[in-house]
C-alpha cells in the first residue's frame, strides 16, 4: 500500500515541472489578436522584438492586413514576388542550419582562457591607455616609406607637421586616448613597445598617419578579470569556426556546377 | 572589478567613441578587418554578426569542386546564308567594256 502512495507522490512531482513547460508552451500558442479572422499568437508578439510587446503587436497587426490584401490580390503568384520569398525563406533555412552547427562548439577550457590572456599581454596583463597626438595625412601609398624616413629624422610631430606644410600636403592634426582594445590590432604590438615621445608612421585608409605617444597610463586587468571576457570571445570564436568548418564540409561533399558566365576560372 | 566594468562600458559605448581621432581616422574604412580593433572583433564574434555573413565569409577559402564538366551549348543559327552564284562570263566582259570605255573618255580629255 505504501508503495503505492510513493510512486504516485513521485509520478505528481515529475508531472510539475511538465506542467510547467506545457503551461509556457501554452502562453505561446494563446492568441493575442485576431485579423479579419487569422490569429496573430502571443509567440510570434515575443519573438516579433519592439520596444513593448503591444508595439510589437501593432506592428504585426499591420503586416498582417497588407500580406491580406496582397494575397487577395494574387502578388504571391507574381514571379518577382514568389522568387523574393523563396529566396527569404532559404534564408532562414541557412541560417537556422548555421546556428545548428555553430551551437555545436565546444566551450573554451580554462587553459585556453589562460594561453589567450598570456598571448595578449597588449589587451590584458599589459594593458595602457594611450594618448596619442597624430597627423592624419591624405596621401599615395608611395608616400608612406618618404615619411617614415621624414618622421625618423624629425624630432618633434611638429617638425615633421612643418615638413608636410612646406610641400603643401594635405593633412589635419587630432589628439586622442583610447585603451588599447579600441585600438586597430595590427598597430597595437608597435603602439605597446612605444615610449612616451616616440614616432611611428603607420599606413591608414586615408594614406598614413604620423602617431606620436604622448603619454600611456598603465591599466592591466587581471586574468581574473579578463577571464569572462575571453571567455565569451572565445566561445563567439569556436562558433564561428565550427559554422564555418560545417559550410566547408558541404562544399566539399557537394556536387557544385558553375555554369555560362560564373564557369570563367573556376 | 571597476576595471572590468570599465572594459565592459568602453566595449558598449565604442560607437559613441568614435570622433575625430587616431581611433576613427584609421577606423574610417572600418569595415577593412585589417583595421579591426579588439572591440570591433569582440563584437562581431560575441554578437553573431560575424555568423550571420558566415556564407559569404568563407565563400574565398572554401575548395571548389567542379564535380560535372558540362559541354558548352552549341547555339542555335539565327540566319542563314544564301548560297553566292558563280561569276559568269558577261560579268567579265561587260566589265573589261566599261574600263576600255573610262579610258577612251579619259584619254579624249587633258585635264
């Protein structure tokens, strides 16, 4: 009799939690409003984004009506229109395969954590707040290697500014302070050895740019403070990898035929 | 732990950031991964923006195989050309007339 009362008690207490998901999934499927009869569910409101879940809702409403009146008249039969939602919905096909794929990634251990803060010290154990006086010069990339031999011999950021003025080159003057993680990264292990009044000429989208260190405070983090940023970037970073091992996999495995025009050189 | 939340407020605010400086004159072309910083990297992979243009991303160093090689289609003539008659011995003829006749004429005058 006592066993009896036990596996009920126990079969009550595995139903709860089941109850509960059920009662979720319930609230998902409830209906938040219906459009000249089509129901607009309380899942697609959730997931719709907005700044509330009534705007959200809104701005369903009116989607809604207009897919109404374009499937009256027939727009989903238009060739332009039916290409466009296959296209959007083999969209959504690949990319719910990526995040499948990508979900797959492994978590990033301790002792990766660790080898990324050591191999960082620029970002991390070695961190500095940089401020920086720079000539943004507008020219070729010719030019660059002529200013670096300038830049060596000048002295000062304004021997080199008067420089650039004699030969009436285009360029503007900026001072800045930036932690090193918003500097560009393949400048930073030159800006991390620099000492306050040194000059580096580094090539910019603009034509280059004439960086003097005016002064750097020292601001490391701690692996222990590091960690949970590492560990996030690294975890974004095994994501990205396996999705794009998995899209290299299917190319591999895929019978892919370029034809007319896209068959040049391949 | 400020400092990390300081980390964590410079990484949130990094468009707010952007001014006229070192940072966004060299950030001017930000899209150019070569000019990436650290945020702009941590962002991209923390946020899934990166895996959202994972196809095109990898579309360079993916191997491509051409599995089947297919024939180039013959097109199909537009027009044709209708057959050219042979020369006849008139044609000949009638022209050796018509040069022996500029002659004379030309000969007749003195220009």
């Amino acid at each position: 009799m006592f066993g009896a009362w036990k596996y009920a008690g126990l079969a009550l207490l595995a139903a709860v939690p089941v109850g509960c998901q059920r009662a979720e999934a319930n609230r998902g499927a409830q209906v938040a409003a219906k459009v000249n009869g089509a129901e607009i569910l309380v899942r697609q409101v959730n997931t719709a984004g907005g700044a509330t879940g009534a705007q959200a809702l809104e701005k369903i409403i009116d989607r809604e009506l207009l897919a109404q009146k374009a499937l009256a008249a027939g727009l989903d039969r238009d060739p332009a229109v039916a290409q466009a939602i296959d296209h959007a919905r083999r969209q959504v096909l690949a990319q719910a395969w990526i995040e499948r794929a990508a979900g797959a990634a492994a978590k990033p251990s301790a002792e990766e954590i660790r080898a990324f803060y050591h191999e960082n010290e620029a970002l991390f154990a070695r961190r500095r707040i940089y401020r920086l006086q720079e000539l943004v010069v507008s020219s070729p990339a010719g030019m660059l290697e002529v200013l670096r031999a300038e830049a060596g011999r000048a002295s000062s950021l304004e021997q080199v500014a008067a420089w650039l003025r004699a030969r009436s080159a285009e360029f503007r003057e900026v001072a800045v302070t930036q932690p090193a993680e918003q500097l560009p990264l393949r400048y930073l292990p030159q800006l991390a050895r620099m000492k306050a009044g040194d000059m580096a000429v580094l090539p910019s989208p603009l034509g280059a740019s004439v960086v003097q260190l005016v002064h750097a405070q020292e601001a490391p983090l701690t692996e222990q403070q590091a960690a949970p940023l590492i560990e996030q970037f690294l975890e974004g970073r095994k994501r990205l990898e396996t999705a794009a091992a998995e899209v290299r996999r299917l190319r591999e495995v895929a019978s892919i035929e370029y034809m007319g025009e896209f068959r040049t050189g391949k | 732990m400020k400092t990390l939340v300081a980390i964590v407020f410079a990484l949130c605010a990094l468009p707010a950031a952007a001014s006229d400086s070192f940072y966004s004159s060299l950030h001017a072309a930000a899209p150019q991964p070569s000019m990436y910083s650290f945020v702009d990297v941590y962002q991209l992979t923390v946020s899934g923006a990166a895996l959202n243009n994972l196809p095109a991303l990898t579309l360079n160093d993916a191997p491509i195989r051409v599995a089947v090689a297919v024939p180039a289609v013959e097109p199909e003539a537009a027009f044709a050309i209708a057959g050219v008659a042979e020369p006849r011995g008139w044609l000949l003829l009638s022209g050796l007339a018509l040069a022996l006749w500029v002659a004379r004429r030309r000969l007749g005058h003195s220009f």
